[in-house]
C-alpha cells in the first residue's frame, strides 16, 4: 500500500498520566528495521486475563479493540465525545478497512502504548496509522480506515464540520 502523506503531528498525550507532552519512556527508538510513527497521540493501555489465548499471549484481533480504545482517547483528547456526536448530529464511525502486521507477541500484564497517526482525511472518511509498542518493541502495526455514516441508515455522510474543524486546529498547534 502506498505511503499516505502525513499531516502535522499532533500533542502526544498519555491519558492515565494526566500530563500533555512526549509520552514517559518513549526514546523514540524501534527494532531495527522498525521506526515508530510520529504520533499524533498515545495511550497506555495493559494486557488482562481476557486479551491473552491459550497459549499466553494477546489474540491476534484484540489488537484491533486496542487500536479502538486509542483513537476513541485521540477523539475525547481533542474534545470530541462520540455519544454527544451522535446525539446531535446522527453520525458515527465505523471501520471501512484495516490491514495489520504482527511483530511480536504482548503477554499478560505488559503495559503496552498505542500510538494514533492521522494519515489522511477526506469529507467522509480518515485513515490512521497505529502501532502498539511494549517498551522499543514493536508488537503491532496497522493501517485503519475510519468512514463516517449516519447512525440510522449506516449510509456515508460527510464528517460533521466540528469534527473536522477541530481535527484542522490541533493540525496546527504547535
């Protein structure tokens, strides 16, 4: 797939720390081979009981619901509530499409960060980059695209202009 042209990073913010700013512990530094993407936004999250398999280690799809979890943090981080969303404009986000790799296995208890980076917007969808990290490792990387619909006909709609304004001024912040 090709190389989306990247918008302007984003503050970076770890919602259990509480504190704006590079997340604690991120050098910045991968496994060979494997450069982080410049977030516009991470979150801690830990591996429980109910993300491992039989074998120990996270399942391959609940790297998906972690992905999740981070871009719904990125959205309320920016002020967007997506019930409020809903309630006042009928639209919601769904996932259009995803394709993810896998590097190395997350266990029970690891402390994991998942990183969100905005790729490309258009008037009814988004594509994020996102990776979940263990430290410098890379466990996981994928590429999700988000599409906006109406919450009663599941029909695409255009992303309601709060959202995309909002997504526009913090493109800006410094």
């Amino acid at each position: 797939m090709p190389d989306l042209p990247a918008l302007p990073p984003f503050p970076v913010r770890d919602p259990l720390a509480g504190a704006p700013g590079p997340a604690a512990g991120h050098s910045g530094i991968g496994e060979p081979g494997h450069a982080p993407c410049a977030p516009d936004f991470e979150c801690t999250l830990r591996v429980y009981w109910e993300d491992t398999d039989a074998g120990g280690v996270v399942f391959y799809a609940n790297y998906l619901k972690f992905f999740e979890r981070a871009r719904t943090e990125w959205l309320r981080h920016l002020g967007v509530q997506q019930q409020a969303l809903r309630d006042s404009t009928g639209a919601i986000f769904v996932v259009a499409d995803t394709q993810i790799s896998y590097h190395a296995p997350a266990r029970l208890d690891d402390e994991l960060r998942v990183t969100v980076a905005l790729k490309a917007r258009g008037s009814a969808s988004m594509t994020m980059a996102q990776q979940a990290w263990r430290g410098s490792t890379l466990l996981a990387k994928g590429q999700i695209r988000i599409g906006c619909v109406d919450a009663g006909t599941f029909r695409p709609r255009r992303i309601p202009t709060a959202v995309t304004d909002t997504l526009q001024s913090a493109a800006f912040r410094t």
